[in-house]
C-alpha cells in the first residue's frame, strides 16, 4: 500500500514538472513572437506551480518589463491620434505591469489630466448652450490651463466673451430716460420701465409693491434700472434675451437663484470617497457624489466653490510617501574574533 501511495506521488510531480515545463517552453514560444502579454500570462501560470524557481521568476519579471514597455509605447500613439480613453487604458496596464517606472506614472497623469480637460470642455459647451455665459467661461479657462493645446476651448473663450459684450446691456436701447414719479406704486414703475426698452419683467412672489418716488433726467436706462433696484434692495436676474426677474436682494434669494455649477473631479491617487469627506468637510457642503468605479468626485455648487475644491484636490490627489531602507544583514562570529592576534 505505501508503495502504491509512493508512486501516485511520484505521478503527481511528474505531471507537475511536466505542466510547468509545457508553460515554460509556452511562454519562451511566444517570447520570439513577440508576444509579451501571452508570455506574461505563460510565466505567471509556471511560477503559480513553482514559486521558488529562480530563473523562471526572472523570465517572469523580464516579460513584466516588455509587457509593460509595449503598451507604454502603445498608449504613446494613442495619445498622438488624440484617443485619450485608449491612452488611459495602456498607461493603466503598462503601470501594473511594471510600477516601479517613474514615466509610466507620469504617462497616467498627464493622461487624466487630458480626459479632464475635454471633460471640462464638454461641461463648458453645456454652459453655454444654456446661456450661463459667466460658468462657460471658467469651464473654457480651466479647460485651456489644463491642457493649453485645445484650440476648442480658446476658441470658446472668444466666443463667449464676445457674447458677454453683447448682452452687457439690459435692451439695446441707448435713449436716456426721464423718470418722474411721486408716491408711485414700485410695479407700476417697473411697468413703465418695461414698455419704454421693450422688455419683459417679471416679480419674485415677494417682491413688495411699495411706493416709491424718483426723479432722474437724461439718464441711461441701466443706471436708472440700477438705481431703482438699489434704493429698493432688489437685485434684477436675466432669465431671457429679453426679460428680467426682479427679487430682493436678501442672503436667501441670493442663494436660492444663484447659478450652480457641475464639475467632475478625475482623480489618479486618492480615493474618491475619501477625497469627497474632505470636501465636505472643508467646504461645508452636501453636494458632493462620488463615482468609485471611474474613481471621480463630482461637485454641484457655487463657482467660488468649486474654485476651492479644485485647489483642494490638486493639493491632495498625490502619491503615497514611500521610504526605502537599504539593510545589509552581518553574520558575526565571536569565537574567531577572540582567536584573533599573534601566538
């Protein structure tokens, strides 16, 4: 019976030994076709079977390192031809394969930074489709800092100035304005100011029809409009080419009208959710999402905030501090050190 158990063991490392060397001679195979991924995978099948096997260890690392050098070199051409999502992905891998290379982590970033740039100029577009000219403006900027070779967002950023230029002004009228009223309604007056630029105002609900009284001569309509609106704590908000929304200016309205803006973070160290508790920590805000697969933090908010929170990630989205020790391991032998001197 042992004899029987000696030869199925015997049986069973023969056939590992022969497993292993059918993958060795694989992974030497597709070595000369330059197939470095399938001798990767060839070489890390062997080592699984024989971990302590010196030389196939080296093999394995020595495939690793033109693995990782291919797809470098790939996502390289990737990047030439402007597909920043195929460059990601062989920067990505390149980094597994081999991340002791500081261009590979380099590669990644510079990549991210891309894909955040044209991220940032599609939010932008978006922006200005809607007429949020001012949020179109800093999504172009922080499209052209981070990537200053896309033509797109410089051109976007003279397009939209050119548009502020143009809707400076409250109507296109340059006719000064006579104003006289006495004891006069507030909606009444906005009434007349209406009819007299050919433009549409509408009332917050708690606007108050308060009397008013004014008197202005030969004064452009905006410095009247402007006027009205300070000596009655109102603030006026453009909701269309031609028409106002009148509110008071109180912190709450301020807030409850002011223009959000949706920014997506990429980011290639940190973890997402922990840079998310940061930023809700730090800018004292809810409106922070998280998407862990892409490993994105994406903030909706006021743009000074997001402003902030931008400054915050690049201070925090870094490598972890790494300290090398370089030990060398002595064997001291006392006895002989006792036996040393002359007789």
């Amino acid at each position: 019976m042992r004899i029987f158990y000696r030869y199925r063991i015997l049986l069973f490392l023969a056939l590992l030994v022969a497993c292993t060397l059918q993958e060795l001679q694989l992974g030497e195979e597709l070595e000369k076709k330059g197939d470095w991924d399938g001798a990767v995978a060839a070489y890390r099948a062997a080592v699984k079977k024989e971990p302590f096997d010196k030389e196939l260890e080296k093999k394995f690392r020595h495939a690793k390192t033109r693995a990782a050098e291919q797809h470098f070199a790939q996502g390289r051409e990737w990047l030439k031809k402007n597909q920043i999502a195929e460059a990601l992905q062989e920067f990505e891998i390149a980094l597994g394969l081999d991340p002791e290379k500081p261009e590979h982590h380099a590669a990644l970033n510079d990549a991210w930074r891309l894909r955040s740039a044209r991220q940032t100029l599609l939010d932008a577009k978006q922006m200005e489709g809607l007429g949020r000219f001012d949020e179109a403006l800093g999504l172009y900027e922080t499209a052209v800092e981070l990537d200053p070779s896309l033509t797109e967002a410089v051109e976007g950023i003279t397009r939209v100035v050119q548009q502020q230029q143009e809707t400076q002004t409250i109507c296109e009228s340059t006719e000064p304005v006579t104003l006289r009223f006495q004891n006069t309604r507030l909606k009444q007056v906005f009434e007349i100011l209406a009819r007299t630029a050919n433009i549409d105002i509408l009332f917050d609900k708690d606007v108050r029809d308060d009397l008013v009284t004014i008197f202005t001569k030969d004064t452009p309509f905006n410095e009247a409009l402007n006027l009205i609106l300070s000596t009655n704590q109102l603030f006026a908000k453009r909701v269309g080419p031609d028409r106002l929304l009148i509110i008071p200016d109180t912190k709450q309205k301020r807030e409850q009208y002011d223009e959000l803006q949706i920014r997506t973070f990429y980011l290639s160290n940190a973890k997402a959710k922990d840079m998310a508790n940061l930023l809700r920590t730090i800018l004292e805000t809810k409106r922070v999402y998280v998407n862990e697969p892409l490993n994105t933090v994406v903030i909706r908010d006021e743009p000074d905030k997001i402003g902030l929170a931008e400054q915050i990630i690049l201070a925090n989205d870094r490598q972890d501090a790494e300290v090398l020790f370089d030990v060398e391991v002595l064997e001291v032998n006392r006895t002989k050190t006792q036996n040393l001197g002359l007789n």
